[in-house]
C-alpha cells in the first residue's frame, strides 16, 4: 500500500508539472493568437417560436491555430479570463460583432446580435465607454445588441453588478441573464437586476421529454419570466420533442443544433431564412 501510494504521489506531482506546463504553453500560444489575428467568430441563430423565422444570432468565439485546428471557448476562455487577455480577445469579439452585424443589416435583414461578456470584461469600468465608441463607429444602433451575462456575475458586489449594468442599459442596449437556474437566482434577486431576458440552460432542455424535474423547471422559468416581462431564450436545443415542449409553454426564442450549429458568415447566407 506504502509503494502504492508513493506511486500516486509520483504520477500525481508529474501531472501537475503537466498541467502548469500545458498552461504555460496555452498562454503563450494565446498571446501569439492575439498577435497574429488568430480569432473568428461563429453565429448561431436565434429563431422566434412565434415566426419561426431567424430574428438574430449569438456571436461564438473560434480560435483557428495556425494548422488550422478549431480550438473550442471552452478549452482557451478560462486561461484567457485568468490571464486578463479576456478583455482584448473581448474587444476584438465586439468590433467583429458590431461589423458583421453591420453587414447583415446593410443588407436589409431586420436581425439583432447576441454577444458573451466574461466577468474580467463586466468588472472594467472602461467597458461602457468602449462599447459607445463601437457602436458609433460601426454605425450600429444600439437596441440591436443584447449583451449575455452569467448569473455568478451578478453574485458577490451586486451594488457594483447593478451600477455596471445600469450603464449599459443607459446605452439603450439589452442584457440577459446566460445558463440560467444553474445559478443561485431567485425572484427577489432577479428584479433587482435590470435585464431584459433569461436564457435558459441547455442543462435543463437536453432531457426533455424524459425528465419530468427539468420539464417543470423549464416551464417554472417560462412563466416568471413572463410574469416579469422578460423575454425567454431556451438553448441547446436539438430535438422536435423539445420544440414542441418550448411552444406549448409560450417560450419566446430558441437556439440549437435542432435549427443550426454555430455558422461563418459565409455559410448563414446559405442558410434559409425562415425556417419551417
Ligand atoms: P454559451 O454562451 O452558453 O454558448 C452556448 C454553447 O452551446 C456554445 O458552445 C454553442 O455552440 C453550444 N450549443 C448551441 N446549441 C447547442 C445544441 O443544440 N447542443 C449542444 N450540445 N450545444 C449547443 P461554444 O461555442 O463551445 O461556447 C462555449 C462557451 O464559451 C459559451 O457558452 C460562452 O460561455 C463562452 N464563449 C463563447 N464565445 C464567447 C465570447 O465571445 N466571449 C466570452 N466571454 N465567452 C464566450
Ligand atoms: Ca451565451
Ligand atoms: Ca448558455
Ligand atoms: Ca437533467
């Protein structure tokens, strides 16, 4: 058992000389991206129940390697986040976003666009400001833009959450409320912050029909949100069940692979616009 636990110790230490190393080299091959323009964006639609018709999209961030490797948010954001090199990756996806939204209006569709703000990017009080400055240059009116914030954002200085979110808003812009009910919300909590929309976790809409908790969780959400005036975005949604689940309940948006994974700008053109 003695040897045994030895050898854990040992595999244990190399993995984390591993995982530093890993770290390590993720940074520096991060600040070669920014350096070298290695970031695009994706766009998923966002399709209203009422029209079925595509009503805007969320902008997702890609990071292609220069061998052309796609790397996923979710293995690059969190360093990206703790470095601090969140908030220029974060301005880029805002110019990016603004531009493409630009683009997609000058050619007459009537679509607004979803962008994720980090905490790193939340917590700056020169935030606003930036974002003033991309939407006039880019010629975007602000009530195009909704801004996708989480609920652990919001946890801690909610004073300081609040001031930072008025602000916003004072730019005529709308905010929701991502992965909702994975955090700690709660009605009072919620009125206290002013967002226009919840955006309901993948995590509750993936087992429907076969979990009845998640299904009363989903139309628990549906009907504050409408009690509240919110509107109501449910995600990930990739089945015909859980669409029919989301009409019936009066859910007002959706997104998911059920419509379309994330797209390059080349390819939505491709896509139809109305969606049956
Ligand atoms: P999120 O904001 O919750 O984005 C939704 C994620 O679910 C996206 O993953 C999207 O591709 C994926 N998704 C959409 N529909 C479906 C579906 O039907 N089934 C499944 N299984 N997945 C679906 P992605 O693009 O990998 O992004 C992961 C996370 O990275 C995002 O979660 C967001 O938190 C973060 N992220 C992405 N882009 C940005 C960005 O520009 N800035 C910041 N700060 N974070 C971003
Ligand atoms: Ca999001
Ligand atoms: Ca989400
Ligand atoms: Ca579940």
């Amino acid at each position: 058992a003695k040897a045994r636990g030895k050898n854990t110790f040992h595999f244990f230490s190399q993995d984390l000389k591993d995982a530093a190393k890993d770290r390590l080299e993720l940074e520096n091959q991060l600040r070669e991206a920014i350096r070298d323009h290695q970031f695009l964006l994706h766009y998923q639609p966002k399709i209203d129940l009422q029209t079925n018709s595509v009503v805007g999209y969320e902008a997702l961030l890609r990071w292609r390697l220069p061998d052309q490797t796609l790397v996923p948010p979710g293995r690059f954001i969190p360093v990206a986040e703790s470095t601090g090199m969140i908030v220029s990756i974060g301005e880029w996806v805002l110019w990016e976003g603004c531009r493409f939204l630009a683009r997609q209006l000058s050619r007459g569709l009537d679509v607004d666009l979803s962008i994720n703000l980090s905490a790193r990017q939340f917590r700056d009080n020169t935030l606003t400001e930036t974002i003033a400055r991309i939407l006039q240059r880019t010629g975007v009116e602000p009530r195009r833009i909704i801004f996708e914030i989480t609920e652990s954002m919001l946890m801690g200085d909610t004073d300081a959450a609040i001031h930072q979110l008025n602000q916003l808003k004072s730019l005529g812009v709308s905010l929701s409320i991502d992965d909702f009910g994975t955090g700690y919300s709660s009605l009072s909590y919620l009125k206290r912050f002013p967002v226009d929309e919840l955006k309901i976790d993948r995590s509750f809409v993936q087992d429907i029909p076969g979990d009845r908790n998640d299904m009363d969780i989903v139309s628990a959400i549906i009907a504050m949100a409408q009690q509240m005036n919110l509107r109501v975005v449910a995600e990930g949604v990739e089945t015909a069940e859980q669409l029919t689940f989301l009409k019936q309940h009066n859910c007002t948006l959706v997104q998911g692979y059920y419509f379309s994974i994330p797209l390059a700008e080349q390819e939505l053109s491709l896509l139809d616009f109305t969606i049956n």
